[in-house]
C-alpha cells in the first residue's frame, strides 16, 4: 500500500518531468533512472541530487 512519502515521492517526480517538458528540456537516461530510483524509494533526494552533480558537474 502507497503511504504519503510514496505519493510525495511520486508527485515530485511527475511535476519536475512536467515542467522540463514544458521548458523543453530533456531528461537524460542517467537522470530518469535515478529519478525513479527516488520515486520508488530506493534513494533519497539528497543521493539523487549528490550523484546528478557527481555525474554533471564541471570540474
């Protein structure tokens, strides 16, 4: 059964996919994997967020 941090989880998801479509941005393979893994539970914002910038960050 979904509790409300699923549904938080899930509702974040689809509104930060939302708004790139909107803004035209796309989403790379990298970061929907991970943004799923978020949405599922399997990770907390703070991993998703430190391995998008692990990933992406200029050095």
């Amino acid at each position: 059964m979904l509790d409300i941090q699923d549904l938080t989880r899930t509702a974040t998801v689809n509104h930060v996919v939302a708004t790139n479509n909107l803004e035209g941005a796309r989403t790379s393979a990298f970061v929907a994997k991970k943004m799923a893994e978020y949405r599922d539970g399997k990770i907390s914002s703070a991993e998703l967020l430190a391995a998008t910038k692990a990933r992406y960050s200029s050095k």
